[in-house]
C-alpha cells in the first residue's frame, strides 16, 4: 500500500495570472496515469521546502494522463512561494481526498451556484460536469460576485461571458462590491443577486462557496426562501490541513472536514455552522 504522505511528482505546465493575487497552474504528473477527482475533491500540493496546502482541481483537461489545473490564491507562505514558481517546476500532488458534490442526487434538480471571490474556483469543476451531462439536469444558474472587476477570476472564460454561457446552457449573472470606470453590469454583493433571483426552491438544489460572511447571508436567504436543509450545499476545502483525518485541524464538531467533507450540506452541519460563519 502507498503511503498517503508520500506525493506524486508534477510539472507545472502553464501558469496563467487570473487577478493580482489569484494564478491558475496547469499541472501534468510526471509519470501520466488516470487521475479522476470527483468535483468538489481536493489534493494536498506540495511546493518543496516549503511545505503544501489543500486545493480544489478547478479542471481536468486529460483524465486518463493525469493533467489538470489548480487555481490558487496567494494567501500565506506555501501559495506565495507556488506563485513564484516558471513554469517547467516539479511540485509534488497527493489526493484526490474527500468527497465530491452528489452528483447523482443532483440529476434532475435545477442547480443554483453561488460564488464569491476565489470560491469559483471550486465550482468550476462542477460546472464542467454538468454541462458535459447537460441533459440530466434542470436549469443551471451562476451568480458570482467579487469585490472589483479586476479581482473576478477566469475572466478569459466563457464563465464571465453571459452570452456565451447561455449558449453552453448555463445562465451567469456577475456583480461586484465596488466598479470600476469601465464595468457595466451589476453592482453589490452577491446576495444582492440572490434577492433578485427567482428560482423553484422545491426542485433546486443550492450550491454555494465563498467567504464566511457571504455564505452565511446566502444561507439565511436560501432558508428564507424556502430551500430544504438538504439542498444547501457548501465547500469547506481551505479548513483542511494534512487531508487524511490525522491532525484534527480541520474538525467542524465531530465532522472531519478532509474524510467526511469537503462538501456538506446545512443539515449535515445544523448546531455547528453557525460556528463557522
């Protein structure tokens, strides 16, 4: 049996600047192999002598050879020293770990996702998954918001392009806190957008990744509006640590967020969210 601290050797590819502070890797193993992480997984990145940290697959782009991208936010020593990596650097990868959204349970179901900041990162393997299996879902709706429009990630994708996503099948709704001379579209939070949103809260299922503060705004008005404890669903991937249920770090009550996680839903974590937020 492998043992679970021990990574695999990667190159970095590509390295592409989403914000000032937000940078997407695109990252091959170097010894090609399937590598097919549910969305919503996670991978413990190592960035060698310096230590690692937890991170959403944001896209697979060859699942069979093991290439992928990551999209990281500079918020501390391990993803400063990954931003300054070239490309053609070997960092090492262990995962993937937790669980992944309910896909199966979401068949059929409108699906809400709300984004804040670099939040999108983790819905967007998602959005990936649904719109290659179009047919088996209801509508879907993004409503994504940041603080300026320099700061929304992927902006050089159809993610950020209305027109586009509605092409695809997916309705995208942007906003942010504070515009700039050039933006045009919606401006305030994205609970602001959720306010204006008019969805069968009966047959949606709410997906939903951020900040604290936002996610539980969102939350209260999901409840508000009627959704079933059961089709809240949240991310908690940046709460881990060694990923394998070892340091305790990442504990919500009795939940590892690593082994039980990182997706749960509002009545998984109901006594103890309120916690967290």
């Amino acid at each position: 049996m492998r043992n679970p601290y021990i990574p695999e050797l990667a190159l970095i590819e590509e390295v592409r600047e989403e914000t000032p502070e937000v940078k997407t890797f695109k990252v091959s193993l170097k010894h090609p192999k399937p590598f097919k992480p549910l969305p919503g997984q996670f991978i413990e990145v190592s960035v060698f002598g310096y230590g690692e940290f937890p991170v959403s697959v944001s896209n697979i782009l060859n699942s069979e050879e093991g290439v992928f991208e990551i999209t990281v936010k500079r918020v501390g020593y391990v993803t400063s020293a990954i931003h300054n990596l070239p490309p053609g650097s070997v960092i090492g990868v262990r995962g993937p770990f937790g669980n992944g959204f309910p896909i199966e349970k979401m068949k059929g179901k409108n699906i809400l996702m709300i984004a804040g900041g670099t939040g999108i990162s983790v819905i967007k393997s998602l959005i990936h998954h649904l719109l290659d299996k179009r047919e088996e879902y209801g509508e879907l709706r993004l409503l994504y918001g940041a603080k300026t429009p320099k700061d929304l990630v992927f902006r050089n994708t159809f993610l950020l392009n209305e027109t586009e996503a509605s092409k695809r099948g997916l309705k995208v709704t942007l906003t942010v806190d504070v515009p700039d001379e050039g933006w045009r579209g919606n401006v305030g939070t994205v609970v602001d957008l959720l306010h204006k949103t008019k969805v069968d809260s009966k047959n949606t299922i709410a997906v939903v990744c951020g900040p604290s503060v936002m996610m539980k705004a969102a939350t209260e008005k999901l409840l508000g509006m009627g959704f079933d404890e059961n089709s809240i669903i949240y991310s908690f991937e940046r709460r881990m640590q060694c990923g394998i249920g070892i340091c305790g770090h990442c504990m919500l009550g009795e939940k590892y967020v690593c082994l039980d996680g990182p997706i749960f839903t509002y009545a998984e974590l109901r006594g103890v969210i309120e916690r967290i937020f």
